[in-house]
C-alpha cells in the first residue's frame, strides 16, 4: 500500500522528510566493470565494440552491418500504419517548434568606457543519442532527443541502439528518420557509449550525448563526462499530482498511474486537501491496476514508493513541493497559475485540470527528458541548449584600454602575476 500522510500529524514532518530523502536509484555496482569496458574500446576500437555486440547482442556485426541503412530506415517509417506515422509527425512538428524558438540570439554592446562585447552561439559539430533496445524502446524519445540537436543546428547526429539478435525496433528506426538522424548504429551498452566519446576506426567521435539508458549506459556517461558533454544522469520517473476534490478521482489515479507503469522504482504522489477525495483515489488506483496490461509493474512501484499526503489547505503546499523537486508536477485545481507562481523547483509543470503529464510525453512540445531524483533544484530538461555553446567576445581599442587597463594592472600585480600586468602596462 501506498504511504498515507497528514500534514496535521505530529510525526508529519519526520515522515516527509523520510520521504524526500529515500533513495530508489538502483543499487547495482557497475563502476569498474564499465571502466573496465570504456578501457578496452579506447585501446581496441571496433575490434572491441564487435565482442560485445557478440557478446551482449548476440550477433557479429560484420554479418549483420554495423549501420542500419537509410533505406532501411525510410522502408520503417514507409510500413507505419497511417494514424502512427500521422502521431509521430505531429509530435515531431510540435517538438521541433518548441525546441527552435529556444535558439538564443547573439548579443552585443558597447558600455560607457567603449569596450565593446557580447556572446556568440553556436551549435556543437556531433551529438550522439543513446536509444535503449529493449522493453524502453520508445519512439517518443527519439523524438524528445534528436529534434533539439536539429533545432540546434547540429550537423551530425549519431544513434546508437542495441539490436538484440541483430533485430532492430522498426518504430525507432521511423522515428529516426521523422527526426532527420543521420547515422543509426547497432550497438549498445557501456560500450556503445564509449564509441561516441572516443571514437573508433568506423565510427567518428561526437561531442554531446545525450538519451536513457540502464545503470551501464548512465555509469558510462558519469565516467567520460568532461571527454564529452551529456544531457543528465537520469533516475526513475516520478510525478506529483496536486488535486482538489473538484476532479474525477478517475482522472487522477490514471495520472498517477501514467508514471506507476514505467518501472517498479518510479513514483506517484499526490497532494490533496480533501481526505474523502484521496479515499476515493486510492480506490480508483486500485480498480484501474487490475485492468493495465503494465499492471504488475505499477502495482508494485505504487505499493513500494506511492504516497498520498492529506492537508488542510493547498495553499500550503507549494513549500513542499519544492522539497520534493519533482520531474513532473501536475496542478489539477481552480487557479493553477498562482500555485505555479510560488514553486521554485520542478521539472515541467502541467496546468489544470484538461493538461495530463501523458499529453507531455508525446505531442505537446516541450522535452520528456527532465531531470528527476530532485535534481530540479539545479537542473532543467532536454533543450536546444544541451547542443550549443556560447562564445563570449571583447574588443578594446586604445581610448578604453586606457580607461579600464590600470585596474587590470593593480588587479594582476596584488596577485602576484607580473607578466599580466604587463601585457596590459605596456599598451598603456
């Protein structure tokens, strides 16, 4: 059963904060093996890249093709039914106009002293995107992570995603090509990963990674960031729900459940200020677990890390939203914007009551790929900016030098570098 909190109780606060603080990251130790893998591909290339794939995949890529062809990737999204192919492209033209207007503009100035500056942008050369091969195989992903790098202006986009047996999705590959990937390679894991940092005889090196992956492919990115950027390290799923008792209680146990059904370590919360209201939740998450097909794995993410918290109003809530950080924060209530007003940390905001989290994973625009396991305190989602970088620019001629250089002088001599104090002294 879920956990039942009320903030009226006396042990609320050590109960919240037992809540805030549990850790439902996997435990699983790959750290060594990873480095071990990441060595290995570094020093061997694609001679290393191929036992894994034989290892791990079970197929040898120099019989089943290290790229999946454009044809074959033209022939996947040709095959969709029409109502998918229509779905993905919509989600694809609503993504991509999200993610192109977040393009910053390039700035310039000239200040009071006629020191001119400003920052140019610029997208990085390569992005390399990770898609998982197994029951993760989401086509939305592919769209979530590749379409900003596009937007960004990214010239070259490599997937990489295991094909077990050598059969690649053919949802993923329609949606590599509706996202316009220009290179789809079968491999995966940590060192699929390691291919896109350090490059190999086959395969160019990128400058970015981005997109999910199990506990190998997350420990991968940890150890070769600084090699190359990447997007986040990324944890279970979680959503928090804000409702009042003017909603279906319908609506909101298949809220919860939208993020319940993506990994037992996920997790759903919801804050009310009706107690009736969250009895009648409660059942209708359990009504609706028996009929989902991923009912065993939200069934048991519901049970293990599911937790419903009663308060006496709404308007104290946002505090401890913000405790929680959540990736997902759903407003189901008369006047979402004020809530929103007063929250500081969250991944995306969902508001009122006909905006579902789902709507969000899919078609709406903004990017899936959010931060979790409260990192919204300091982080944000997926955007054209994981792809560029900014340039910043100076130009001084000998009127500004001369206002601003003699501060530069004493700044570098009380630092004790003379050579600094010269290179500026002596244009003076």
């Amino acid at each position: 059963m879920p956990l039942r909190l009320d903030t009226t109780a006396p042990d609320f606060a050590a109960r919240f904060d037992a809540l805030v603080n549990a850790r439902r990251e996997a435990d699983e130790d790959v750290s060594r093996a990873v480095a071990d893998i990441v060595r290995d591909v570094r020093e061997r290339g694609d001679a290393a890249i191929a036992d894994y794939t034989r290892r791990f995949d079970r197929h040898d890529l120099d019989t089943s093709g290290w790229q999946v062809p454009a044809e074959e990737r033209r022939a996947a999204l040709e095959g969709l039914a029409p109502d998918l192919r229509a779905a993905l492209e919509l989600a694809a033209t609503r993504i991509r106009a999200y993610h192109a207007a977040q393009r910053p503009a390039d700035s310039e100035s000239v200040d009071e002293a006629g020191v001119r500056m400003g920052a140019r942008w610029t997208p990085v050369e390569a992005a390399g995107l990770y898609v998982p091969g197994g029951r993760a195989a989401y086509p939305s992903s592919v769209l979530m992570n590749a379409i900003p790098a596009k937007a960004a202006g990214v010239s070259r986009l490599a997937m990489v995603t295991p094909t077990p047996d050598g059969v690649v999705n053919p949802l993923v590959l329609a949606a590599a090509e509706i996202a316009g990937v220009d290179e789809v390679w079968r491999i995966g894991g940590a060192q699929a990963i390691a291919a896109l940092a350090y490059g190999s005889t086959r395969i160019a090196p990128v400058d970015v990674i981005v997109g999910p992956g199990n506990a190998w492919v997350a420990e991968a990115k940890r150890q070769l960031y600084g090699v190359v950027g990447i997007d986040m390290v990324a944890g279970p799923s979680e959503i928090l729900v804000v409702a009042d008792a003017k909603n279906d209680p319908d609506w909101i146990a298949a809220d919860l459940l939208s993020q319940a059904e993506h990994d037992p370590t996920s997790q759903s919360i919801l804050f009310t200020d009706d107690a009736a209201f969250a009895d009648a939740v409660a059942s209708a998450v359990e009504a609706q677990l028996g009929r989902l097909q991923t009912g065993a794995t939200a069934r048991a993410s519901w049970d293990a890390n599911g937790a419903i918290i009663v308060m006496d109003r709404l308007e104290a809530a946002p505090p401890l939203v913000d405790r929680l950080a959540p990736e997902h924060l759903e407003l189901a209530i008369d006047d979402p914007d004020a809530f929103f007003a007063q929250v500081r940390h969250a991944g995306s905001v969902f508001l009122g009551r006909h905006t579902p989290e789902a709507i969000g994973d899919y078609v709406a625009g903004p990017n899936h790929v959010l931060p979790t396991g409260r990192r919204a305190r300091f982080s944000s989602g997926l955007s054209a900016l994981d792809f560029m970088k900014r340039t910043s620019f100076i130009a001084l001629d000998r009127a500004s030098l001369a206002k601003i250089g003699p501060a530069a002088v004493a700044l570098a001599h009380a630092e004790g570098l003379p050579a600094h104090a010269a290179s500026v002294a002596i244009r003076l």
